[in-house]
C-alpha cells in the first residue's frame, strides 16, 4: 500500500486533533463522557482543578511509552504531539465557540462521530491519540481483532465504573456516543484494509 507523505501526515494530524476536539468540546458542553482515557480526563475535570486537557496528556503519558516499544518512535512521537494538540485544542475552543442551547443526546452523537472521525484519520496517518487507542491497536496487530470492537469493551467497562460519579440519564447518552464512535471505527477500521505497521 502506498505511504501518505510527510506533508499529508501533517495536514491529517492537524484536521484529525481538531476533529476531536471539537468531539470533546460537544460532550464537555452537555457534561458527558466517554471512553478510554479521554472520558477519564473528562471525569477527572470534573472533579479536580485542572483542565481536561492537562489531565488527557498526563493520562496517556504512559501509553506513549507503550506506543514507542510497540510500534516505533515515529509512531509514538505522532501519537504523543496528536494528543498535545488535541489538549491545546479542547482547552481553547471556549474562546471561539460556546453553545447556548444543549441537547445531551445530539451532544452525544455528534461527539462521538467528530472523535470517531478524528481518530480514523489518526490510524491511517501512522499516529494516534495514546491511551487505550494503543492497547487496542496492538490487540488487532496480534490477533486481528478491529480496534472498534475492542476500543467499545473497554469504553463500556468505563462507562460502567462512572455509574458511582454521575446520574443514570449522562451515562445513558454518554453510551450513546461511544456507540457511535467505535461504530465508525469498526465500519471503517479493519485489519484487512490497513495493516497495523509502524516504525
């Protein structure tokens, strides 16, 4: 398969962190969640006095290490600068835009396809956003299985533990976006169209 170039993976990391910023921007004005370690920066937000963005990078630091031993240094440096600019993006985005109507389900759905949206591009442009998009990634390298079906087992089984910190109703919509996110990851992300290899 043809290698995108230099420039196309810079263009791709760009338009793909704003895409999920934007994502993020929609669940965080209706005060949703999500999977994966950005639903868990944004339950943190919620409760400690840091921004999400502060507390997305410090979660997938770890992920990041993992990304470099896997799958290259390339890679990883990728996925470490899509998640700083996805930080810088979602902490700045209030200065621009602001809503002045929420619906949590809308909130939810257009969430979860942006991000959705985002992270695609990200996978096909050898980068990504580090947290469990990592693990799920070297789950499909060894075994095949599509990183949507595993990124959504993992999303639920977080979205079940918040049931402790937020109202049945927000995890309801909240599941309704990570549905939706890791649909258009297993529509569109399968193994057998890109293979998984990075160095």
């Amino acid at each position: 398969m043809e290698k995108h170039t230099h420039k196309e993976d810079v263009i791709a990391i760009l338009t793909a962190t704003f895409l999920v910023a934007q994502g993020v921007f929609f669940l965080q004005s209706a005060n949703l969640l999500t999977g994966g370690t950005t639903g868990l920066a944004l339950l943190l937000s919620q409760i400690l006095p840091f921004t999400f963005g502060v507390l997305y990078f410090v979660c997938n630091l770890p992920f990041y290490a993992l990304a470099w031993k896997r799958f290259g240094s390339k890679f990883a440096i990728n996925s470490a600068i899509s998640g700083a600019l996805v930080s810088i993006f979602a902490d700045n985005l209030y200065l621009v835009i602001s809503l002045d109507k929420v619906n949590e389900v809308y909130c939810a759905i257009a969430g979860g396809l942006l991000m959705g949206l985002g992270m695609l591009i990200l996978f096909r442009h050898r980068s990504s956003l580090g947290g469990f998009n990592v693990l799920c990634l070297v789950i499909q390298d060894k075994t095949g299985i599509s990183v949507g079906k595993t990124q959504l087992t993992i999303d639920c089984l977080i979205l079940a533990a918040s049931l402790f910190f937020v109202t049945p109703w927000v995890i309801f919509a909240s599941i309704i976006g990570a549905l939706v996110l890791n649909v258009v990851l297993a529509m569109n992300h399968k193994p057998t169209r890109y293979t998984v290899r990075y160095s």
